[in-house]
C-alpha cells in the first residue's frame, strides 16, 4: 500500500469511528467500540501493521496522522463516558427511589377458627365466675366414660352405635391407675379387660377432676368427643364444654342462675331461658336447657322447627352415687353438671347450617370471621 492510500483508510477510519459515537448509550457498548477501533486488534492497529511497508521518510507522516485520529477520538471518548456514566448513576437512584404514591402490599394473615373463637369466649365467662379449666384424655376406659357416671352395664349409649370402641384393651391392673379402679372378675378374682374407646362426651373429665380434688371445685373442660353420627347438624367428632360446680351448698337455683348468665352472655341480656326436666344417669334431677329461638325470637320458624325452642346444653345435679365413686360425701357436698356442644352454639351464634363447613377448611368460609 502507498502512503496516500493508508492516509485515506485513517481518513475513512476516522469518519467511520466519529459516526458511531452517536449510537453509544452504555458504558458497555463503549467498551465494545474501544475494542472495534482502538484495541489491540482494532481497526487502527490492523492499519498501523501496514507502515512496516512504507518508505521511511513516510512512516512519520502516515504515524502522525494516526495518532491524531487516536487522540481525536479518545477525548471524544472520555467526555461520552462522563456523560453515559453520569446517565446511568442516574438510572440507578430512580430504581430505588420510593414511590409513597404506589398501594401497599398486603400481607395474607390467618384467621382463628370460628369454634376456637365461641369456645373462647365460653372459657372466658366461666373463667369470670371463678371456675378453672381441665382437659382429660380423648381415649377413655369404659369406667371413666360410662361406669363412674353411673351409666348401667345395658345403657343404650354404651352400644357399638353410638361408641366408637377402639383396638386396644384396658387391663385395668394397679400398673394403668389413670384407666380407673380394677374390677376383679367375680369368678376369677383377676382384674377384668375392657375395651377402649373415644369419649362420647366430655363427663370423664369430672370424674378426673373430683378424684384429683376436694370440693370447692368449680372447673369446666372443653375439648373434642365422638360418636356415630354423620349429618348436616351431627359430625362424628365434635366439640363439647363440659361444666361442674361441687361445694357445700349448692342448689338447683345455683344451676339455672349460672347457666341463665351464660346463656344470656352469648346471646343478648333479653334471651329467654327456660329448663325442662330430662334424665341423664349422673345427674339427678336432670335438665334439659331451651332457649328463645334467636332466628325468630319464639315466633316459631325452620331453625326452631316451628316451636320457638331452641334445645342448647344438658345440665343437671350431681347424682350421689357418682360423687361415692370419686369418695366425696354427698352428705356434705352437693353439686351440679352441664355439657354443652360448642358447634351447636356457633351455628346458632353465625347462622350456619351445615355442620361440616367447620371441618372442611375452606378459607372463603373460613374468613369470614
Ligand atoms: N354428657 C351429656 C351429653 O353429652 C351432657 C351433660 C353433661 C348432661 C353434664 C348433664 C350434665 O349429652
């Protein structure tokens, strides 16, 4: 190549280098051009090769022309990064900046259970009145469930119908004192094996209580019982919160001035209350508790099945032969029971009809409380 023809490439070069300066908008693509143009490989080099091949006296013009394109387009180059860098700084504080007018983000959060919440609130009214609260096992022996409640041996509740006996065996030995007293065999004289099952309410726990303490006592257990039954209002496991008062003194009147305030407490101070005589074997006399239908105030309609009663817990006093099973003398002490069904009451309180919805954890039912 002769002096004018790699003058005229530098030349070219030089147009080609100034003209894509335009199109740079990143210190990336800037870096790329350094390379393209001025780099080890670059354009530039690649023309300086040629000057091995030129007269000497030339070398020095065609050296000088290139250096002058070099130095032109580096200062250009330099003023282009201040300003690309100064753009891109720019960029970045916008990212993080803040925008206080955008909407929050919300945050899932959970939801307690609406039978959580009615049991909640009937440990709290009894928790007021000085009562403490027991839980006892959900597996029972045949004893604690039924036998020290004075259920007879041919009770009807004690059938494969209602109970749900389990596998195992209670051995009722010294060596199982929490499955309740051994029964030798009255021909044998060796401790009898019953069945266990899963309590079908939550009486036990008074037997518990009374065998663990003398009167005064006055304590509640909630928790869950079973039994055989599957419907819109009966699940084979439910909630119920039991209830018992035992000191010297205590009346039928005791009974319906508690049971009256809780009733009213949970469902409005103007709530009619009424007791109807019942029979359950540990309690003698025996009541069942009504109150005002809430949907229709007495007036009579589905809920109530048209006679404005609604049935709401069972109740009644102590019956003697069960305070003999636990050694407290009904001579001296008196006292009075109730069971309640948790899902009845919050059904009645949220005006849900199907009893299953409670088990199903659907949060759109679910949160709504
Ligand atoms: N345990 C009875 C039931 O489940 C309710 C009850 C408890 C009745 C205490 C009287 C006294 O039906």
């Amino acid at each position: 190549m002769t002096k004018e023809e790699i003058l005229a490439k530098i030349e070219s070069l030089r147009a080609n280098a100034v003209g894509a300066l335009d199109s740079l908008d990143s210190l990336h693509s800037l870096q790329e051009y350094k390379v393209q143009f001025l780099g080890k490989s670059g354009a530039l080099t690649e023309i300086l090769k040629s000057l091995g091949g030129l007269h000497p006296e030339d070398r020095p013009v065609v050296g000088q022309a290139a250096n002058r394109v070099k130095a032109e387009i580096e200062s250009k180059l330099v003023s282009l990064q201040e300003t690309i860098s100064l753009k891109e700084q720019q960029k970045q504080t916008e990212a993080k900046q803040v925008d206080i007018s955008l909407p929050g983000f919300s945050f899932a959060h959970g939801f307690r259970h609406p039978l959580r919440i009615v049991e909640e609130e009937i440990e709290s009214i009894f928790l007021k009145l000085g009562f403490s609260i027991y839980e006892g096992p959900d597996i029972e022996s045949d004893y604690y469930n039924f036998e020290a409640l004075n259920f007879p041996p041919d009770h009807p509740a004690r059938e494969m119908q209602d109970t749900f006996y389990i596998g195992g065996m209670a051995s009722h030995s010294p060596a199982s004192p929490s499955l309740g007293p051994a029964k030798p065999d009255p021909r044998s004289h060796k401790p009898v094996a019953l069945p266990l099952l899963l309590r079908t309410h939550t009486s036990p726990v008074q037997i518990r209580a009374m065998e663990k303490n003398k009167p005064p006592l006055y304590m509640i257990c909630p928790g869950a019982v079973y039994r055989h039954d599957d419907d819109v209002t009966h699940s084979p496991m439910f909630h119920q919160v039991e209830g018992l008062m035992v000191d010297t003194k205590i009346t039928f009147g005791d009974l319906k001035g508690v049971l009256t305030l809780f009733c009213q407490t949970i469902f409005g101070k103007k709530l009619k209350v009424r007791f109807r005589p019942s029979f359950f074997p540990f309690v003698e006399p025996g009541a069942e508790v009504d109150i005002a239908c809430v949907l229709c105030n007495g007036k009579g309609c589905r809920v109530c099945g048209g006679d404005g009663w609604l049935e709401i817990l069972g109740a009644g006093m102590v019956h003697p032969a069960v305070l003999e099973n636990v050694k407290i003398d009904p001579k001296k002490f008196t006292g009075f029971a109730f069971g309640l069904g948790v899902e009845r009451i919050a059904m009645l309180k949220y005006g849900i009809d199907d009893i299953r919805l409670f088990y199903q954890t659907d949060l759109r039912f679910l949160e709504q409380f």
